[in-house]
C-alpha cells in the first residue's frame, strides 16, 4: 500500500476541510500518531491545511512519559511544526472523581484539545481549527467488538466516523502494520508505550486476547469483517436518523419541560422509528439517552394509550399519556422542600446484574463483575479494577464472599423502606444518607447494587459511598465476587 496515495484519496473523499484549515494533530509519539504527524505535514501543501501538533502529558508512566513529550517537542522543532503541551495527573483526577485510568485520562486529554483548538482560533492562528487523531483501521475493529459486547444498536455497530464534529479521523483504511511499514520507511523512531503491553483494561484484553483466539479458531479476516460492519451500520444509521428526524418535524411539539409526539402517528410508526422517537424526546429532554428497558416501557405506555397512566424513568424524566399524546417531560422534584420527605414518583426497573460481566447503566455508567477462586486472584482483579491507583476499596471498588448472595443479583435506585446493614445493626437507607451528608438531590439518582428479592433483599453497595456488611467475606471465604463502577456517562 502506498500510504501517501491512499491517505490523500481518502482524505478528499471523507474529509476533505475548507482551504486554509488548521488541523492540530495529537501526537503521543507512538506509532500511529508519529504516522499520521508525519503525512499531514508532508502533504499539508496539497491538502491546503496548516498542520500543528498536540501532546498530552498523563502523569502515569513516571519518566518515561516526560520523554515521549520531550521526543514529540524534538521531532516538532526539527520539522518546524508548532508544538502544544500539557500536563496533568491523570491518577490523582482518577481518585477524585471516581473515573477509571482510561476514562479519566480520555477526559482530559480531549479536553487539552479542545482548549488549544479554542485558544487558536481565538488568537487568529487560523479560521477553522480540527483535531486529528490517529484512530486506523484496527481500532475500528476493537471499538465496534467491544460496543457488541457491551450491548449497543445501529449507531454503536458504526464505531468510529472519519469527521464527527470538531474531530477527523484520517487514518480509519489503514492498519498498524501498514502504518509500522511506513514509520520504518521514513526512517521515523516512534516511542513504545508499555501500558499499552499489559492486559489491565477491557480495551487492552480485547486486543490482546480476544482478538487473536478470534483470528486463530474462527475468522482470519474478523478485522475485516468487523470494519465492514461499521461502514454497514454507518450508513444505516445516517438514512434512519435522516428518516427520525422527517418523522420527529410531523410528529412531534414542544410543551413545558419536555415533548409530546402525535399519538396516533406515533403508533403507525415502524417499531424502528418508534424506538428513535421516544430516544430523540429523551435526548431533547434531559440529554441523555434511555435504556433499552426504558424505551420498551414507553412503547408498551403508548401502545396501552390510557389517558392519565405515567412511567418515571431516569434523569429525571417522566413519561405519560395525555389524550391523543404521548408526552416525555423532565420533572421531577423527589423531595418536599417543606418536610423532606420522598414523594410518590414511581420506579426505575431493576437491572439484571451480569455475574461475571458487564451490565451498562442507563446514565452512560456500568459496574464490572468478576469472580475470583483465591485470595490472590481476588488481589490481581483489585488492582486491575483500579484499586492500588486511588480508587479506593469500598467506595467505587468492592468484594466479598459469593457464597453469601442470594440470587438474583440487580441494580436499582432507592426506594422508601430500604435498610442497610452497617456492622452494629440495621439503618434506615434515608437515614444512612443524611448521615453521610450525600447532598438531597442527588439522593435519587444512587445506583443500588442488590441481592435477593422480596423481604429477603439486601442492599449490598452503593457504589461511589460504601460497601455493606452483607455477603462480606471472612477467612473461611472460598469464592470471591469483585465488582467496580466506570462512571461513563
């Protein structure tokens, strides 16, 4: 493959910027992104882009990290690119917000490119500024396996897009090793980042394990095949929302707080656009997105049609029937101001804890589970989940003794009459919370993680305030469960 005659063609057909465009490359220094410097700068003139280059300094690698900004800064001053830099701790922002490694540092680091996009057009160094990132074609591969093992539709099968919003991606037809190829051809020195060797994160397993037993006892070409997929579900997706948002100009009006889509159009519908219907009012709403669950609940409202019947749902979200509408408002007050306390506002459905696994939270969030046979492989998961890096065991890390919880295992918000088990005897949940000054708003937005049903239910954890005394494991413990929270959304 001729990189350069591919990238200039691609570019044109998938990208192709206003003449005159700023892109600001992120550049770690590795592979990929030492590439994509690389030709952006070689082809700058023929594209008519301005190029300059981004790096994000993580705090995680220790010395090694500092060097690859100083070797980014080298090969900048060398090529005569600018050259932005910061620096953060991505560790200690990790603790204080409760976020994974991987999700902290995402946060941040787009964040610094964001900010240095801003500040340039602000300074005038050009028009129109755009990020480019060196996602390539085997990242499109993990990204769309790893969104079908979550549990995603359409628009998660697409992966990722060449141009969404401020961002390019430039690199989605060409694959590592062809990008390895052409770093040796240029006679370029890419620095390695280790983390990227150790099996700690879902993303890392996926590559290296998944991935290959996929290539060895199944498919050769499921990188291939993955990608193909998304181009597929791309397009799909870009003619169904094309058709939701036709549907949502006859369909739908705006009232207080909210939307109310014509009942009777609604339901001719295709079960498809119905279910895009109900997401794109929630989106309007709230800015968030429904869970599967939740969006089936609606449909089964609206297809009920009875005038008065409402469903509470997350993010303060609220939906009802009202004559000949099906309406979604945001409105929710869970708590009297005068007497504090919880008003009558209905329930989200429990969610199935996946036991091991992954089970996705309708705000964005999702709790691993795994299974641990010894104590040493319960230590191993610990730190794995994040639990030596300040994630702290308890809070957003916990285990215990599996043997001890009674199925089925759920994730639920609050509701009155809830107890928890805090060593020296039973509190009321409402209590325990006041005691540990969570703030009243945000009460109702805690995720529960449960065990049994019934009178026999216990609240297990409350992940981001505490671990309960139920299921905890002592010396006599055989199988242990290790669960933590990733706040995605």
């Amino acid at each position: 493959m001729d990189i350069l005659k591919s990238f200039e063609k691609n570019w044109r057909e998938n990208i192709a910027l206003p003449a005159g465009t700023l892109v600001l490359a992120a550049c770690s220094g590795g592979i990929d992104s030492l590439a994509l410097l690389d030709i952006l700068d070689v082809l700058k003139d023929r594209l008519g882009i301005q190029v300059a280059a981004a790096h994000f300094e993580h705090g995680i690698r220790g010395q090694a990290s500092l060097e690859d900004a100083d070797f980014v800064r080298e090969f900048c001053r060398r090529r005569g690119i600018d050259c932005h830099v910061d620096f953060a701790s991505v560790p200690e922002e990790a603790a204080r917000s409760g976020e994974s490694l991987e999700t902290a540092a995402r946060r941040l680091r787009y964040d610094f490119l964001r900010q240095t996009a801003a500040r340039l057009v602000r300074q005038e160094v050009a028009a129109h500024v755009v990020i480019a990132t060196a996602h390539h074609r085997d990242d499109q591969a993990e990204t769309v396996l790893m969104h079908l093992i979550r549990g995603t539709g359409v628009r998660g099968l697409g992966g990722i897009r060449a141009g969404q919003g401020d961002l390019v991606r430039p690199l989605l037809f060409a694959g590592k090793k062809e990008l390895a190829a052409y770093c040796q051809l240029r006679q370029l020195c890419p620095r390695h980042d280790a983390t990227n060797d150790e099996a700690d994160c879902f993303r890392n397993r996926l590559r290296l394990k998944l991935l290959p037993l996929l290539v060895e006892e199944y498919n050769p070409a499921i990188g291939d095949a993955l990608c193909q997929l998304a181009d597929l579900a791309q397009a799909d997706e870009d003619y169904l929302q094309h058709s939701m948002e036709s549907c949502w100009q006859e369909l739908a009006r705006e009232r207080a707080q909210g939307f109310d889509l014509a009942l009777e159009g609604f339901l001719r519908q295709p079960l498809a656009m119905q279910r895009r219907l109900v997401q794109q009012a929630a989106w309007q709403a709230s800015g968030s997105q429904l869970s599967y669950v939740q969006v089936q609940s609606v449909l089964q409202l609206a297809k009920n049609g009875r005038t008065g019947a409402e469903l509470q749902l997350s993010f303060g979200l609220r939906a009802g029937i009202s004559y000949d509408f099906l309406y979604i408002i945001k409105k929710t007050i869970p708590f009297s101001e005068n007497n504090g306390k919880m008003d009558s506002v209905g329930e989200i459905e429990k969610i199935p804890l996946q036991v091991p696994g992954i089970t996705r939270l309708p705000d964005g969030g999702s709790i691993v589970a795994e299974l641990a046979a010894s104590a040493a492989q319960l230590n191993r998961l610990c730190r794995s989940a994040g639990a030596d890096e300040g994630r702290g065991i308890g809070r957003w890390v916990v285990y215990g003794d599996w043997n001890k919880c009674n199925q089925p295992l759920t994730v639920r918000h609050r509701r009155k009459g809830d107890r928890v088990n805090v060593g020296s005897g039973h509190k009321k949940l409402k209590d325990f919370l006041i005691d540990s000054r969570i703030p009243r708003l945000q009460r109702d937005r805690l995720w529960l993680v449960t065990c049994g049903s019934g009178e026999e239910e216990r609240i297990l954890w409350i992940p981001g305030v505490r671990r309960f005394d139920e299921a905890a494991s002592d010396e006599q413990t055989k199988n242990f469960f290790i669960f933590h929270m990733n706040n995605e959304g």
